[in-house]
C-alpha cells in the first residue's frame, strides 16, 4: 500500500514536469510573438539573439495600428464571427439531431455525402463561391445583403458545417436511447426533446463547437478578401498583408498586428472558459 | 480641325514607328519567328489605329460624364500614402467630375488571385495595377490602348523605352507602366573599404571581391532575391536569350559560359541561398554577407545600423542588363465614357509631374526620360544612393517576356530548379542541361 | 428509434441549402472540369471531354513528389498528434486546480492565425538564432539548417504541424473525458488499479468515439495540408520545392498556371485517397469490433 502511495507520488511529479514542460514548448511561440512585437526590425534578426527586447518598442503596436483602420476591422470581424456561429450552431444542432435520433428515407445516402464533401480541398471551390456570391446580389433598400461588399457574403457561406455537424452527432449518439423514449412515453415532441433535453445534455460539446468556429471565422483570410473591394467590409486579418511587400517584410509589425488579432479571443477564451467548466458540471449532475 | 486631324496622324505614325522600332528591340529574341510575328502584327495594328482614328476624327471638345472609376491595387504603407495622395490631387482638380476609389487589395499574390476570379465572374475593376504574366488567361478583357496612346497621350516616346516594350508585347498597348522598379546591387560599403576594393562592376569583379570577403569573414559575399531573373539577367549580359514562347533558347556555348559564371559563385562559396532568411535585406542587415542583388525598392528594409550602405549597377559581362520588374496600369471597363475617365487617371499617373511625385516619395523609379532629367528627381538622386544606381543602369533596362501562356509556370520552374542545383552543388554543364530540360517541360 | 418520416429532412433543410450551393455545387463543377478538356474557366469554354487531365497528372514528377509528401506528412503527422494529445488529455483531466490553466495553455495553438505563428516556427527554426538549435546545441549536438536543406523540410513542416493540430485534439479529447462517469475511476481507485491500466482500459475505451472523430478529422485535414507549408515558408514550398504537397500543387496549377482542369483532376484524385485511407479505417474498425 505504501508502495503505491510513493509511486503515486513520483507519477504526480513526473506528470507535472510533462504538463509543465509541454505547456512551456506550446507557449514559447506566443511569447516570442509578443517579445518581437517589441523589438525593432534590427533586433529581429540580430546575432545571437536577444530574448527580452532592449528597448520595448510600444511605437510598433502605434505604428501597426494607424496602417489600417483595425477600429472598424474589429467590428466587421465580431460580426461575422457572432453571425456564422450563431447560423453554425443552428444548423448543426438540427442536422445532428436528425442525424442522431430521427429516421429518414436516404438518411445514410445523405450523411456519407455530406461526408464526402470535406474529401475535397476548400482551394478548389473558391472561386466557383466567389462567382455565386458576385452573381447573388441582393439589396434591401440602401443594405446590400449578399453579393460583394455585404455580410451576407461573409457570414451564409460558412453557417454550415459537415465537419461540425459530423463532431455534434457523435456526441448526441452517446445519449442514450432510454431517455429520448421515455420522453416519447412522456408526449414530449421531438423538438421539444431536442431543446429541452438534447441540447442541455451536450451543452458543453455545443459551445466548444461554437468556440472553434468562432476561431475559425476570426482567423479566416481568404474569403473575406475576395468577397470585400470596401475596406470598411474587410476583417482584422486582413491588416495583416500590409506588412509584407515583396522586397521585405515589417517583421515587428506584423507581430504586433498579430497581437492584437489574437488577443480579443484569448480573453473571450478565458471569460468562456468559465461558462463551459460550469457546463461540464451540470451536465456531469446528469449522472 | 484639319491642323489636328495632321497632328492626330503623325501621332499615330509615330507610335506605329515607335511600336515596330520597340518590337525588334527585344532583343534576344527577334530572330524567332514569334517575335516577327508580333511585329508585324503591332505594326498592322497601328495602321488599323491609323485608319480609325482618321475616320473618327477626335472631336474639338473632349466630353466625359462625371464617373466614378474603381482601381484595385496592391500597394501599402507609403506607397498607398503616396498613391493615396496622387489620387485625391486628380479627384479634385480634374475638370470632368472624375472620382477614382482606390481598393487595396493585399499583396500582388492576393491582388493576382483576385483578379482572376474577378475576370471568372465577369466582374472586373474599371483599372488595375498588373504584371503582364497575370493577364495571359484573359488578356482579351483587357482595354486596347493603342488608340488612347495615339490621340490622346502626351509624347508617348517619352516614356521609358523597355517599359514601352512590355506594354506592348501582346501585340498592342494594354497598360502604362507605373510602379517600376530595377535591380541593383546593395552592398557594405564600409567592409568594402575594409578590404581596400572598389564596388564589383563585372562578373570577374564579383569573383575576386567574393573571394577576398570570404577569406577575411567565412561568410558567403553574395545574394541574389530573385534567382530567375538574375539566370535571365545574365544570360542577357552574356548576349544570350532566355526563354520565348517556343521554349529555352541558351543551350548554347555562351549559355554554359553564364552557367559556369553562376554555378561557380555557388559551388565556390562566394555566393548564398537566401533560404530561412527569407529577404537578403535580413542579412546584410545583420552585417552576414557583402551585397546582394534585389529590387531597388527593397531599400527601405535595409537598416545601417553602424555601417554604411552601398548600391551600384548589376555587375555585367559582354552587355549590360538590368532586370525591370513591377506591375502596370490596365483598364478593363467597357463602358466608354468610363473609359475615356480612367484614361484621364493614367494619363495623370504617368505624367512627369506625377511620376516624378511617385518616385520621389516610394523609391520607385520614374516612367518617362523627362523625369529623371527633372530638377526635382535630380534632386533627390544626389541624396539617394539607390535612384543614382537605378539610374546609371537605365539604359540597359529590360523586362522579361511574359505574353506566352507558360511564361507564370517558366518563373517558379526556374527559380526551384535553380535552388535545387545549387543545393546539389551541380556541375555547370550538367546544372545547364536540367535547367533547359525544366524550362521545355512547362510548354 | 421511430419509424422512417420526411421530418429528419426538415431539420436537414438549414445546413443541407447552405451546402448545396456552396459546397456541393463547387464540388460537382471541379469534377465535371476534371473531364473537361483545355478548359478556360474565364471564358467557360473547353474543346471536348476526356481523361487527358488524370493522365497528365498522374505522370508529373512534381505530383508524384507532392502525394509522397502529403502520405508521409499525414501518416506520422495524425497518429503522433492523438497518442501526444490524448496522454496530454488524461493528464490534464487528472489535475485538479491547475485544470483550467493547463487548458487554456494547450489550446493557444489553436487560436491564433497561421500566417503570424508560421512567421514565428520560422524564426524557432532559424540555424543561426533560432530557439530550436540552441536546444539541440545545448545537448551537444551539430545545429540543423531546418528550412535551408530539402531533407529536413518535410521533418521541419510535420513538428510545426503536430504543435499547430494537437490544441484541436486536447481539446476534442477533454471534452470526451468529461463524458466518462466519475464513478468509474472511483471504483478503479478502491481497487488500486495502475494508473496505465485505468489510461487503457476505462479512459481509452471510454473517448474511443472522440478518438475516431480525431483520427478521421486528422487525416482528412492531413491530406488537404496547405496552409502550414505556406506560412512555413514564406509562401514558398520549401527549399527547391522539397516540401510540396497536393493542395500546394493544385493551388498552383490553378492559380499559377491557369490549368484549371488539372488541378481539378488533382483534386479528385486526392478526393478518392482520402477516401480509402478513411474506408480502410472503417474496415479496421468492424474487424476489429467482430
């Protein structure tokens, strides 16, 4: 018995030292990012290299941010990526619900086809999307809705996912059959049950899934460019090819113009963290 | 009215004149038949213009409807400032109520990609900023300007003749050429004076000085940014040609001589990838080599911190040559009158005063000869060490065909197969003949 | 489950609209461009139909290179990630307090854009200044020009790789573990169970679906590897062009050489590998579970 307390023991430590040491390697290049925001474009390159910048450059972040209009960047990025999530977790609740608890003609058909559909490189279908978002135009009054230059544009193409739609019926399969015909014997409608009682159940699985595409459509680069000519349209990412020319690169600029793309959703991250670790919680009450 | 339809037509003779002269000015390759072609066919062309512009005879007063012309570019930092600038300055003094809107686009990479898409949906910008290699897929949307040229531009002959070549290498006028730029030599200049030698002039300079720096510092002397330009570059000093629209054309003794000049330098270890460090303006930045060859607008990344820079012109061998790159004016809009607008922008872009503006303020060079003779550029030469060289060499500019439809695949092929030789550490006559097999495949 | 009804359709309708016209639309053009012959997608114009696209494929060397590349890239790159992400996973799941910061630490990766953080694994692998070396050099051993030489490009690309995609892993995984009642490893604590037995037989077993979510994901996102070269190196392939790999090859087919119907072949053919590689596992799968 006292064996396996001490081998405990020296598990625990080794398992901190892993921890600890893993954490340190995935850190380090987010802190080298932020350390060569600092530095002056000389400093970057210098030999041997300095770890903590000299002299804090704080000019850079000034510099980076009077480039491009990053104010209204960041809200045309918030509002995208708030819309596709909200349109994502929407679709993909229903389709993975369908796909997990519902019968229907051509439900396998389907579902492999769907999955085929991520077998097929995103660079291919690119411009074929560009030509049907050009062609789509739509306009309510003076609000462009789709076509170039609108939301619509940014947002429709991605309020869909096979991918997410794939990862959420994994997880709604788990629930077991037991409770979805109870609440049939119960009158409960299905989407009632969906709402009620699915949804809860895999909460925690949902707001990861809207975490990543949250990620995802914060990072996006391509598309947004394509489908914007208004720099009042385009997205934080976007700021960040003008640092780059092809004699050259403003290599402390760009660093610092990924701090501050990334920072908003590091300290999303860390507010909602909270949310999905209560999450985790009551649904664990489920038993 | 006669006065001006005389003077109409002597402009269009001279631009036909001018045409035909550019066309058997490239040089290397106007013994090929391609070439001839495109001769005659410019020359028929211009006769055409001739013809029609005598018919339509321009009318006394010019009248353009208030438009609004959109531009997509790919220019950022000073560059736009200074674009930014130029434009504003014609959006509120030209007399027609033109407004052009700039559209930043990103890098040439996402402004080239752009561009195609735009062109796959039919929905094309009024004008664009772009190199003659993006346009082979739909060089049929693009405006002829050979018309405007004629009747309506300001001593075409004025403008830079190799970029006059390039403007016209599909066979008529489709762009105006405006952010150009050379490549030049950027060296330490204090090393230099360290090692008690003057600035390479010729391929047996870079030789002896790379030898010299080697010995003292370890270090490999010498870069080059663009290694299919610096292949094409040399070939054309050797007197060689490079690559037309029926493939490789140096499998010759003199294009061994350039090879063996080239492989030397690497497999020697005078000269360097520039590999991790992605731009040579990094290293000789961090003081790690003697000069390299590059882009004259890569100056501003050239920080001297402690010692001091130096440019001068690519070193040559038989001839001189100096690669020009940077992009073009097109116009796509079909709308007429939008036409005749956009015309007004370029025509104000390429102007002396303009170009002189532009060059002065981003390190790009001017478009026309006027310019550089200008007060104002003089000026601003003798404080600048990059312009005098991009200067010096001007008279041996040149621009690499790119009017056949391989000329995009040719660029990266070389460019990788070179790196690859030069890693293999390949004997030259060997490094030659995959070299030459490379380029025939992308046909 | 109930008998068969249209109503599952209707809760498809949202996700299955927004797909037919942006993906599967696309998806049916880029294969019917795979047949079609000198096909100008500009000007919508092609000269007839044919198989010449797969054959001119199938015989470039520099296709060849690029499906080498991305089966080795993918083969090491997935199941190096999970085994490291689920260990990591159950390690962090067995912590207490520091939980939470050990979850928000590993998952950075994932938030932040490829471009910026390929700039910096860019400079991590620098042969002169870079951090990597200094480690190596500090055990004693020779400095490695990682992005200078074509031999370590590959190895160079599948490292930044496995960092960038372990973040989605820990996380997926995490997130199963939390679907494992608690009882099960109390039960295995009163019987003093080894804590690598409890790993392989309640934890493993027990993320088993999330494990294969993961595998599917990994290898499916694998093979569509570009992003990462790109950022890697600049927007190059590599020295020479030595870390290619198939979307890089059909991007420049498409973008660069305007060959738009091989680069659809490309993609078809890379379709059809991804799906025997996630037959094949499908087959294990029921093997193995007979």
């Amino acid at each position: 018995m006292k064996s396996t307390k001490v081998s405990n023991l020296v598990l625990d430590i080794l398992k901190f030292t892993i921890l600890i040491l893993g954490a340190i390697i995935t850190m380090m290049p987010f802190v080298w990012m932020i350390l060569s925001s600092l530095k002056t474009s000389s400093e970057i390159t210098a030999i041997p290299p300095t770890f903590f910048p000299k002299d804090p450059q704080w000019s850079n972040y000034q510099e980076a941010w009077s480039r491009a209009p990053f104010l209204r960047y960041f809200v045309n990025t918030v509002i995208v990526a708030v819309g596709s999530t909200f349109g994502v977790l929407i679709t993909t609740v229903l389709s993975a619900f369908a796909f997990s608890r519902l019968n229907f003609p051509g439900k396998k058909l389907i579902f492999s086809l769907l999955m085929a559909t991520l077998m097929i490189p995103g660079e291919m279908l690119v411009i074929t999307n560009y030509i049907t978002v050009y062609n789509m135009k739509l306009e309510i009054g003076e609000t462009r809705i789709m076509g170039i230059d609108s939301y619509g544009a940014l947002i429709i193409p991605w309020i869909a996912s096979v991918f997410y739609i794939y990862l959420l019926t994994q997880f709604f399969m788990q629930v077991p059959d037991a409770i979805y015909l109870a609440a049939k014997v119960d009158k409960c409608s299905d989407w009632k049950f969906m709402w009620k009682i699915m949804l809860p159940m895999n909460k925690q699985a949902v707001v990861t899934i809207g975490i990543l595409n949250f990620i995802s459509s914060w990072n996006a680069f391509m598309w947004p460019l394509l489908v914007t000519n208004d720099p009042n349209m385009r997205v934080l990412s976007n700021g960040l090819t003008q640092f780059q020319s092809e004699a050259g690169s403003d290599y402390q600029l760009i660093m610092a113009a990924s701090c501050i793309l990334v920072m908003p959703i590091i300290i999303i991250y860390l507010f909602l963290r909270k949310y999905i670790i209560e999450g985790v919680t009551r649904s664990g009450l489920k038993g | 009215m006669k006065k001006k339809i005389v003077a109409t037509l002597l402009t269009a003779v001279m631009a036909a004149s001018a045409l035909a002269g550019c066309a058997q000015k490239v040089d290397p390759n106007a013994d090929t038949a391609a070439s001839k072609e495109a001769t005659e066919e410019t020359t028929q062309d211009a006769t055409k213009e001739e013809a029609k512009t005598d018919e339509t005879a321009a009318p006394e007063e010019k009248t353009i409807e208030s438009c609004e012309i959109e531009f997509w570019h790919g220019m950022s930092n000073k560059q736009e400032e200074v674009l930014t600038q130029l434009t504003d300055e014609f959006n509120s003094s030209n007399e027609y109520g033109i407004t052009v809107t700039l559209v930043n686009q990103g890098s040439y990479g996402d402004l080239s990609q752009k561009l195609q898409a735009a062109a796959a949906a039919d929905g094309l910008p009024d004008m664009a900023q772009a190199y003659n290699n993006w346009l082979n897929p739909y060089i049929d949307k693009v405006v002829d300007l050979s018309d405007f040229v004629a009747t309506d531009f300001d001593n075409y002959d004025d403008i830079i003749e190799a970029y006059r070549n390039e403007c016209s290498e599909f066979g008529f006028v489709h762009a105006l050429p405006f952010n150009k730029s050379t490549y030049v030599m950027f060296y330490n200049k204090t090393v230099l004076d360290e090692l008690g030698l003057e600035a390479p002039k010729t391929w047996e300079d870079l030789t002896t000085i790379g030898e010299a720096y080697v010995e003292k510092y370890g270090n490999a002397a010498w870069g080059v940014d663009d290694l299919a330009g610096f292949v094409e570059a040399s070939l054309r000093q050797n007197g060689e040609g490079y690559v037309d629209a029926t493939g490789a054309l140096f499998n010759t003794d003199g294009g061994l001589e350039t090879m063996t000049y080239i492989m030397d330098l690497y497999n020697n270890g005078l000269a360097r990838l520039v590999g991790e460090d992605k731009y040579f303006s990094n290293v000789l930045s961090a003081q790690a080599m003697l000069g390299y060859i590059g882009s004259s607008t890569g100056a501003s990344y050239i920080t001297a911190d402690g010692w001091e820079l130096g440019v001068c012109p690519v070193p040559s061998n038989k001839e001189s040559a100096a690669y020009c790159a940077g992009t073009n004016l097109v116009m796509f809009t079909q709308d007429s009158n939008k036409q005749l607008a956009a015309w007004e922008y370029m025509k104000w872009l390429t102007s002396a005063e303009a170009t002189v503006t532009w060059a002065v303020g981003t390190g790009y060079l001017p478009v026309r000869t006027s310019a550089y003779e200008s007060a104002e550029y003089q000026e601003f030469m003798a404080s600048d060490v990059t312009a005098t060289a991009a200067y010096e060499q001007s008279d041996a500019f040149f621009t690499s065909l790119a009017s056949y439809d391989a000329s995009n695949d040719v660029r990266t092929a070389v460019a990788a197969k070179m790196e690859e030789l030069i890693l293999d550490e390949t004997e030259p006559q060997d490094a030659l003949d995959a070299l030459v097999e490379e380029i025939n495949a992308q046909f | 489950m109930e008998k068969k009804s249209m109503k599952g359709w209707l809760y498809l309708l949202p996700a299955l609209i927004i797909i037919t016209v942006f993906t599967l639309y696309p998806l049916i053009r880029a294969f019917s461009m795979s047949i079609m012959l000198d096909y100008d997608m500009i000007h919508n114009t092609f000269t007839g139909y044919g198989l010449e696209n797969y054959q001119k494929v199938l015989s470039d060397k520099s296709f060849h290179k690029a499906l080498g590349n991305t089966t080795i890239y993918a083969v090491v790159v997935v199941p190096c990630s999970i085994i490291l992400s689920l260990l990591i996973a159950a390690m962090i799941n067995g912590t207490k307090k520091t939980k939470g910061l050990f979850q928000t630490i590993y998952f950075l990766p994932y938030v932040t854009s490829v471009i910026a953080i390929g700039i910096v694994w860019s400079w991590i692998y620098n042969s002169r200044y870079g951090l990597l070396n200094s480690i190596i050099s500090f055990f004693g051993f020779d400095p490695i020009e990682w992005l200078n030489k074509p031999k370590y490009a590959l190895p160079a690309l599948i490292i930044f790789a496995v960092w960038k995609s372990m973040a989605f892993n820990i996380m997926v995984f995490l997130a199963g573990l939390q679907t494992i009642p608690k009882e099960i490893y109390d039960a295995a604590k009163v019987d003093s169970t080894p804590r690598w037995r409890v790993f392989l037989r309640i934890t493993v077993p027990g993320i088993a679906p999330m494990i294969v979510y993961s595998y599917i994901m990994g290898i499916i996102s694998a093979f569509k590897v570009y992003n990462e070269v790109y950022s890697l190196y600049g927007g190059k392939a590599g020295p020479a062009d030595s870390a290619i790999t198939v979307v890089y090859y059909i991007w420049k087919k498409f973008y660069q050489s305007f060959k738009y119907g091989e680069a659809a072949a490309a993609a078809v053919i890379l379709f059809f590998i991804i799906l025997a590689f996630t037959m094949v596992q499908k087959l294990v799968r029921k093997f193995l579970s007979r």
